[in-house]
C-alpha cells in the first residue's frame, strides 16, 4: 500500500508540474499572438467609449490578467484565478464563464470518445485473438491485413469518407447537433436523436482505432502462446479453454495500459472528427474559438486535454501495476 502511495504521489507531482507548463505556455501564447489581442479587445473598448478602468476590468475579467503592468504579474494573476477554476469570461459567448464552455462541450466528447474507443478495444482484442489462432491459414492474414490498412488510415481521412459515403450520398445519417425542437431529459426522441448523431462519430474513432487494437493483441497472443507454462499445460492436458483463459489473461496486460493512454489521445483527436461531422463537443468548441480569436476558450479547452492525456497516463501506469505482479513488486520473480 505505501508503494502504492509513493507511485501515486509521483504521478500526481508530475501531473501538476506538466499542467503547469502548459499554462504557461498558453499565457505567453496569447501575450505573441500577432495583434496582441488582449491589448485590440482593451482599445477597442476604449474606441466605443468605456473608460480606461472599466475597459481594463473587462478584459481581466476576459483573458484573466490586465493588459497593463510587467509580465511577472500578468502571470502571477493568471495563475491564481487557475488555482480557483477562473478561466475568464467567453468572448464568443458574452457573459457566459470559459469553464462552463468547456465543461459544456467536453461532456459530449467524452462520451463519444468512450463510446469509440470501448467499441475498437472490443472487436480488435476479439478480432486479434482470432487472428493469433489462425495465424497460419487465410483468416489470420486477411484479419492481419485489415488491421494494418485500417491502422494506417488517419481518423480524419476515415471521418471524411463515412461522411461522403453514409451522409451526403446515401443520406443514412445526419450529422450536427442533437435536434434542438427535441425537449432535453432522460426521454426516448431525445435519446434517439443523441445516438442518431453519435453513431457516425463513433464509428469513425472505431474503425480508425481498432486495428491498433487487433495487431497489438495478435503480437501479444502469440508472444504468450510460446511461454514454457503454455507448453507445460498443453502437456499436462489441460483443457484448451483453460489454456486460453491463461493466455487472454496474460496477452490482455499490455492492451489496458493502450486502451488508457488511447482515452487521454483521443480526447485530442475528437477535434477532426467532431469537425467534420459538425458535432457539438470539444473539437467545434476549439475551432470556433480558433476563428473567433477566443484565445480564453482556446487556452481551456488546451488545459482540459492536456489534462486528460495525464490522467490517462498516472491511470495506465497504476492500472498496470495493479494486474501485473511483476510490476508491482518492482520486475522481481
């Protein structure tokens, strides 16, 4: 337990030093961007009549720190409105907080991205096993070749396609956000018109992600399948599915730490598939703050996956020391 403790806190320190580059990154981020924009919004208030005071509130209250006085505590202001979850106001969205923005729209990328990414890790670790069974006849290659074809295609270039095909061709699916004529709540239209949107963008992380997911686990089965305690069993005359219960068990150790670190990444990547499909969540809210030069949101939404890539890191990390002995106990055997 104390082991376990000291790998946490490491983990955790790590984090909050990662997240804490980031900030600052995108503070000195805003403060080069061409035009200075905190200092355009704080003339251009100036230019409509408001005085210097109020105008310099204002943009504090925007970007979250003053357009005035020495960097040092520029920074030093905008790091403690941090430390109290004050990412500023949107200036796409007046009067509406930059947190509750991101929270907004991240609560639909997350769920598609579970949705996704548990959808791939499925069919490509059941998809892998088959093709680590059959690797010597034509299933194995075919599966073995799909893996890699689909592996190789990028997630936009896959967004793209199902669009073309499924939306504008076919007119299968609609793409957009949920129907707003459509009462919110826990009620079926409502439900039905998430899962009508969802599914084209799910599909696309699915099948852009699942061959990683079937070619890992193949190569892993079949690394198992060599082990002496596989050989051992098979002499003994252990069942076959005892034995394969034995190798899922040991072949799948190296799929959950992917299967973490893949939720962290593509919380990143949702941004060109939910582009592309035009659906409401992280990836629209950070191209519209790109083209809106709403550099508050863009900064929000930067820290809010840059912190799920870290968190999916500290959890595949203690995920795996937790199933795997040998991890926990430092490699000793």
């Amino acid at each position: 337990m104390l082991a376990f403790l000291r790998r946490l806190a490491g983990h955790l320190v790590r984090g909050v030093v990662m997240i804490w580059v980031v900030t600052t990154f995108t503070f000195v981020l805003v403060r080069l961007m061409p035009g200075d924009p905190v200092q355009t919004q704080y003339e251009k208030l100036l230019a409509q009549g408001v005085s210097a005071e109020q105008a310099r509130a204002q943009v504090q209250v925007t970007y979250g720190f003053v357009p005035h006085g020495s960097w040092i505590s520029q920074y030093g202001d905008y790091l403690w409105k941090l430390l109290h979850f004050d990412l500023g106001k949107s200036v796409s969205a007046q009067g509406v907080s930059v947190t509750t923005e991101v929270l907004g729209a991240a609560k639909w990328t997350i769920g598609l991205v579970l949705a996704g990414t548990l959808l791939s890790f499925v069919i490509g670790v059941v998809l892998g096993v088959i093709a680590a069974m059959k690797r010597e006849g034509h299933v194995g290659s075919i599966l073995s070749l799909i893996g890699s074809l689909l592996h190789g295609i990028p997630q936009y270039v896959m967004a793209l396609v199902l669009v073309t095909f499924l939306t504008v061709k076919l007119k299968l699916f609609s793409t957009g956000p949920v129907n707003g004529l459509i009462d919110p709540g826990f009620n079926g239209p409502y439900l039905a018109s998430i899962i009508s949107h969802a599914v084209l963008p799910a599909a696309a992380f699915a099948l852009s992600s699942f061959g990683g997911y079937l070619l890992t686990m193949k190569s892993s089965v079949v690394s198992v399948l060599g082990d002496d305690f596989i050989l051992a069993s098979e002499l003994r005359g252990i069942k076959p599915s005892i034995i394969f219960r034995y190798v899922a068990r040991n072949a799948l150790l190296p799929l959950f730490t992917v299967l973490a670190l893949s939720l962290g990444f593509m919380i990143g990547g949702a941004v060109f598939i939910e582009h592309a499909f035009n659906y409401p969540g992280m990836g629209a809210m950070l191209i519209d703050s790109i083209g809106n030069r709403d550099y508050s949101e863009m900064s929000g939404a930067f820290l809010l996956i840059t912190g799920a890539v870290i968190l999916a890191n500290i959890a595949a990390d203690l995920l795996y020391s937790a199933i795997d002995p040998r991890v926990r106990h430092g490699g000793a055997t």
